[in-house]
C-alpha cells in the first residue's frame, strides 16, 4: 500500500501552481505536465516535483522576510504597469502613448502579503503607501548578470535600469534616454550593438549602430528590471 499522506502533499503542490497561474484552465495544467513527460503511471512524487517547480517560478504569494521586504527580485505584471522589486528599490514601468515612459525608481520600506488576484501596497523609504493595482502574476527572476560587454543580439528578455549622473537610461532592445532639462523631459531613443562599458563610478559607453561610439555621463547605479524567469 502507498502512503496515503501523499494524496495531501500532492494536492497542495497542485494548489499553488495553479493559484500562481490562475489564468489557466485546470487542463492547461495538465498539459503542461504532460510536456514534462508526466502522464499515466507516473510516481506522484515526480508530479510533485514538477508542480513544485511551476509554483517556484509562479508562486500564490510574493516571498517575504520578517520586515516585509522581498526575498530575491520579482516581476508583478498588473493591468497598467509592470513593477520590479527585491529586497531595497520598487521600479515602476508603464507603457505610454508614444511609446516607452520613463520609468519610475524608488527606494521602498516594506509591503503588504500580495500575489495574483490581490492588491500590490508598498510603503516607501519615506513611511507613505503607494497602492498599484491589483496583480495579474509573479514572476521569479533569474540573475541578469553585468551589462558590460553585452551585445544586443544576446539581451533577450532583459530590462536594464543604469542611472547616470544627468539622468536615466531603460536599456532593452533599445537604448532609453531620460533626463530632465529645466522644466522639459527629454527623451532620446538610440539603436544600440553593444554596451562597452557600465560600472557605477566610470563613463557609460555604447556603440551605437552605424559605427559611433558614444560616451555618457557616470554610471550610479545598474538595477535589473527585466530577466529571464528563474527556474528550478
């Protein structure tokens, strides 16, 4: 006779992967196992196994430490935004009209227990609530690594944030240039091949495509707003 504890075991992992994905039909799931080679017969710690691995990516709840801050760095995709978050900055993204809107980075102190379906509430550095919306999912996300020497063909799902000393840049497929001049926000956008040099303290360099370099101002700060999801 198998051990019956199981059957709850089992059942809970197959509780949280599908909360962390509830936009999935139960047969989606299934599917999905399928894929990985689970069907009929297959030892349900196998099964276990796998679901645990959906609900590792796609969590039901946003882990937290006793302060209420992040444990790793997290994607929160909303109605409106996309907000990144680990364990000291919240990076808040929305798509404009035109286009890419610069995006918004902050220093935070703690936030409400949240997941898919729940209100996202973070309280910054300065003790006041930021309310943004309700989640749509979590996403755990694997290291991004340096940005220096990267070459566009290779950035895959990456969103870099580098803040400079005249203002910020959103690096994707596209090299974002933020800064404020008196009262006006400008925002240039350039076709990039290659990030040449970016370490907090030196030059920002990129090759531009087309053949120019280009050499900004001092690098602050590089924080990692998009990656690949990170996987068991």
């Amino acid at each position: 006779m198998q051990d019956p504890t199981r059957i709850d075991k089992t059942l809970a992992a197959l509780r949280d992967a599908w909360e962390g994905q509830p936009d999935l039909e139960l047969g989606t799931i299934v599917a999905m196992l399928a894929n990985q080679g689970i069907g009929w017969g297959s030892p349900d710690e196998q099964t276990r196994a796998a679901l645990e691995a959906m609900s590792y990516t796609h969590p039901p709840l946003l882990p937290m430490d006793d302060s209420g801050r992040v444990v790793g760095r997290w994607l929160l995709a909303g109605e409106k935004q996309r907000v990144t978050i680990d364990d000291s900055h919240v990076i808040v993204r929305r798509p404009g009209p035109d286009g890419q809107r610069q995006p918004v980075v902050w220093e935070y102190l703690s936030l409400r227990p949240t997941g898919p379906g729940r209100t996202l509430v973070i309280t910054d550095a300065e003790g006041f609530e930021h309310r943004l919306g309700v989640v749509r999912s979590l996403t755990r996300l694997a290291d991004a690594g340096s940005p220096e020497g990267l070459k566009k063909k290779a950035i895959g799902d990456r969103a870099l944030i580098i803040r400079v000393a005249d203002g910020l840049f959103l690096l994707d497929h596209r090299l974002h240039y933020f800064r404020q001049l008196r009262r006006e926000l400008v925002h240039e956008v350039f076709a990039w091949e290659q990030i040449e040099q970016c370490r907090p303290g030196a030059d920002l360099v990129v090759a531009l495509k087309g053949g120019e370099k280009r050499t900004f101002a001092a690098v602050e700060e590089v924080l990692v707003a998009e990656a690949a999801p990170a996987t068991r």
